[in-house]
C-alpha cells in the first residue's frame, strides 16, 4: 500500500482502518524495525594522533609566533594608555619587539592614535578657519 492509499484509508474509515493500513506499510518496508545500522567506532589511537597533531604544530613559547597571554595584553593596552609616553612606548615596541603578537597591537595602537590626531588636527583647523581665531597672538600674548 502506498502513502495515497494510506491516507485515502485514513480519512474513510477512521483510525482502525488507518491504523491496520500503517501495520501493512511498516511490514512491506524493507529495513527491519528495530535493527538500526552499525556505526564504526572511532579507534582511540587515530584520535590520539589527530590531538597530538594540533599540539605540534602549536609555537614553541620562546618563538616569535607565540600567542601574548591575557595579562600580556592587558599590560600593554595599560602601558599605551599612558598619554605621551605610551604612544612612545607603542612606536618603538612596534619596530623592535621579537614577539609578532605584541608588535601588531602595538603597531595597531599607533596607527589609531595617528588617525585620531590627525582627525582632531583637521577639526581643530575647521574650527580656526570658521571662527577666525588668531592663535598665534593669543600664544604670543602668554609669553
């Protein structure tokens, strides 16, 4: 009996025919009930190899490719926060660290202070331009 015919049979004589319809589908199906497919087992020796695998290919904490810990960020971003001296600090931890992790967030803290005075800068001239301040007389009057 096909799907039509089960629901035909369904919607005719209610759930006893419905339900002696669905018996007669399950038994002309041909994977058996109960009996579900065997999955092979992972051996515990490949799974092994594949996490000793990952564990190689990991730097070594002395290379230059070693990751910075959290408290090695943390100590830096806190560093570079100082005004003056960390942007100094950033500039030349950027040309001269071995570690590649510290001198890219070094290198990426001096190219956003950069854009960020360079932005401030160009506002700061908007603003002269627009209200004609002299402020070279004004510093000159200070000394």
């Amino acid at each position: 009996m096909n799907d039509t015919e089960l629901n035909e049979a369904t919607a005719e004589d209610g759930a006893e025919t419905a339900q002696a319809a669905e018996d007669e589908h399950r038994e002309s199906a041909e994977l058996p009930e109960d009996e579900a497919p065997e999955r092979p087992r992972p051996k515990p020796e490949t799974a092994r190899l594949v996490y000793s695998a990952y564990a190689e290919m990991r730097p070594a904490p002395s290379s230059k490719y070693a990751p910075m810990g959290i408290f090695g960020y943390i100590a830096m971003l806190a560093v570079t926060a100082i005004p003056v001296v960390g942007f100094i600090i950033a500039a030349v931890t950027a040309l001269a660290s071995k570690k590649l992790a510290r001198r890219r967030l070094c290198a990426a803290v001096v190219i956003l202070r950069a854009v960020l005075f360079a932005l401030l800068a160009a506002a700061a001239a908007v603003l002269i331009f627009v209200y004609d301040i002299d402020i070279l007389g004004r510093v000159s009057s200070l000394l």
